[in-house]
C-alpha cells in the first residue's frame, strides 16, 4: 500500500540530490540564494506568497520559467518531491509527528434514503479533536471508496460543513456506494461552537495534519477501499485538497474546485500563511503543488468569476504538460464555467460526480438520470445545525480535550 512522503522518504531525496545535482532545475542565479537552505534562512530571507501576489501575466512568465526546469518524467519528479518536501518543512511539519491514537467517536446515526449520517470527531493530536459528519451508504459495497470533503471559507450559522451545498455532494457521493467524511476546519461549524478561532496561529499545520489524520480515520473503518480514496473541496477546501493530495500518496483522486490559479495564492493563513510557496532554495505555485498530483488522475473545475477565469489557458496546459511526461494526460481534466462565480453549486458538482463515478468505480444506478445525464440530488436530505452537531456543549468533551485556542504540540 502507498504511504504518506515520510521522513525516510526526504532523506532518500536529499541522496538522489547529490547524486543528481540540482534536483529544482533551478538556474544557478535563482538558488545562489539558498546554499544555506531552508532550515538555515534568516527571518528575513522568508517570502509569503499571499492573495493576488503577482499579476497574471507575472504567473505566465513563472510558469513558463519552471516549465523549463525538466524535461522528462524522472526531473520532474525530483522537483515534485522538493516541492512536497518544501511544504512540508514550511508547515513545521518535517519530520512528520507520530501517529496518535485517533480516539474517534461516532454516534447519533441519522437513517436517509439510501444513506446514513453520523457525528464523528476524532483526535488529530493529542486532545486536539476534529469533528465532522460521515455518510454512509445504505446496503453498499462490502468494500466502498472513501471520499474527504473539506469546505470553504463561507461564515455564518450555516457556513463550512453545514451549507446545503456541501450536505448536497456528501450526500449523493455516499447513495453511490461512497464513505464520505464531511470536516471542520479550525474555527468553523462545532470548532467554532465549542471555542476555536479560525486565527489560531497553527491553522496552515493543524488543518494539513487534520487531512492526513482524516485519511486514517476512514482506513480505520475496515471497509473503506485504500486503493480508492478522494478529496474534493471548493475553495478553501480546494487548496486543501491539493495540499493534501501532493503530500499523501494515499490520495488516489483529486477534485480540487475553484481555486487553482497561477497569480492567486490563497488569501487566508490557512492556505498561505507559511512558507510553502517561495524560499531561498525553491520557487513554485498553487499549479506545481496541485501538478504534484500526476500521475494520479485529477479534475480542475474553474469558472470565469473569479481567480481560475484562466485556467483553460494557463493553469491546465501546465498540468497537462506534466501529465504527458507520464503518457497520463488522459488522466487530467478541466471543467470551466465561464458564467459561473466562486463556489461549490450544483453545475460544479454536476461536473465532479461522473470523474468521481469513472475512477472510483462508483455506482451511479437510481441517482443518474440517463437521458439527460444529471445527478438527480432531490432525494437528500438537508440537516439543521442542531442535528449536525457532535457534542451539544463543551461539557460534552471528552477527558483530556484541549482547550480553545491552546497551542499544539507536533
């Protein structure tokens, strides 16, 4: 089974290093910087790629500038394991921390037509909880994919997890034979309820961990498929889902929406708040890290109204570009709609639902419709608040929960 880059994995790339010299591809003018590496770098010397950091056409020229870096499958995975390295390192997150026991709840379990909902929360650290929503499918497959849906930066009572639109996909991906985990982020839905704040200085790290503690959550279940595991999320959750997806090798597919872009960064310290993007040793974008993904399939969905309005011209080709050096360009794709604004709403999950059936093996009968090819979503069922949450009140915690706003040990 595929595993997590670890730390024996980072030390393998440094041998490939000096045995292959420049493992970037980086002119000698652009790493003249970073002889000292990453770990060495002053304060100063750290760059945060944050919002609009550079102009479209800047993005252009960047791309075409790492386009040049490699030639072939093997360079370009020797840039992709420093990229992943980078983030990684960037996150503090290097060595990667020792898997706890997940100590994982569920309860309150919510019968549906054709699937289940329960409350789960699990802890990604020691007293540091996660807590969520699994769906499950009613008289699925003995062995089913596993889908993760991280959520968007939306606010308000029924903002992240606990919008419509994201109770919709978890929904009809779970009548299709999937197990699907619904999460918070920090400070959103019941981590915002029972104290946390979005603010927490180790958001970028604890949401990152959180993912990966995700994916051992749902293998810890005894019937989810290892060799079938997904991550789709919009937004927010789509630069989560890419994160995740170019640090885990477990991540067989990736549906990251409306938010790879060449000249956008991310505007919250969840997505941009460390250094992952640009150091004294290396240079590299939201593209190269969703890239990272290759040769594993993904689908870029991108509209006209905000940031991705070019991925058609400038996000995709690049992908593509890396996907042909594996005779895998088959195996990324693009949705865009130029009409369409930022979000998740259902002309982008109409877009999403038949990757996930194709590569997941998923069983669309009774939720497709075969003369129009439409995901028919009218047989879900749209939760209140009350009904989703995993605990009632912080009283409900479990001995030894953290409490709000406590730093995190790794």
């Amino acid at each position: 089974m595929r595993t997590l880059l670890t730390r024996t994995a980072i030390i393998a790339y440094g041998v490939l290093s000096m045995a292959f010299g420049n493992p970037s591809g980086l002119s000698a003018q652009e790493t003249s910087s970073g002889k000292q590496g990453f770990d060495q770098a002053t304060e100063s010397d750290v760059t945060l790629c944050q919002g609009y950091w550079q102009t479209e056409q800047e993005a252009r020229e960047q791309l075409k500038r790492f386009a040049r870096t490699y030639d072939n499958a093997e360079q370009w995975q020797r840039r992709a394991d420093k990229i992943r390295t980078q983030i990684l390192r960037g996150m503090r997150l290097d060595p990667l921390p020792r898997r706890t026991p997940l100590n994982a709840t569920i309860s309150n379990k919510r019968s549906y037509e054709g699937y289940t909902v329960e409350s789960v929360a699990f802890e990604s650290r020691p007293g540091f909880l996660v807590y969520g929503s699994l769906y499950r499918p009613i008289d699925g497959p003995d062995l089913q994919a596993g889908i993760l849906c991280p959520h968007g930066h939306a606010r308000g009572p029924r903002g992240g997890r606990l919008r419509p639109d994201h109770q919709q996909r978890c929904a009809t991906l779970a009548r299709m034979g999937a197990t699907v985990l619904s999460y918070d982020m920090v400070g959103f839905g019941d981590s915002e309820f029972l104290g946390w704040s979005h603010d927490h200085p180790q958001v970028m790290a604890l949401q990152t961990w959180s993912s990966i503690r995700a994916i051992d959550f749902l293998e810890s279940l005894g019937n989810v498929d290892s060799e079938r595991l997904a991550v789709t999320g919009a937004s927010g959750g789509g630069t989560q889902s890419f994160l995740l997806t170019a640090i885990d090798e477990r991540i067989d597919v990736s549906v990251p929406v409306v938010m790879v872009s060449a000249h956008f960064f991310g505007g919250c310290d969840c997505e941009s708040g460390k250094p992952i993007h640009k150091t004294p040793s290396l240079e590299t974008n939201n593209v190269e890290i969703a890239a990272c993904c290759a040769p594993r399939p993904t689908l870029l969905v991108s509209v006209g109204g905000d940031w991705t309005k070019n991925t058609p011209d400038v996000e995709y080709p690049y992908l593509r570009k890396v996907y042909r050096l594996f005779d895998k360009e088959s195996l990324v794709e693009n949705q865009h709609f130029p009409d369409e604004d930022h979000g998740y709403e259902l002309p982008k999950r109409q877009a999403m639902y038949p990757f996930l059936v194709k590569h997941l093996k998923l069983d669309a009968k009774g939720v497709i419709d075969p003369t129009s090819g439409r995901f028919d979503e009218s047989a879900n069922t749209i939760e209140t608040i009350e009904t989703m949450r995993v605990f009632a009140s912080a009283e409900q915690l479990p001995k030894g929960a953290l409490k709000p706003g406590s730093k995190i040990t790794f």
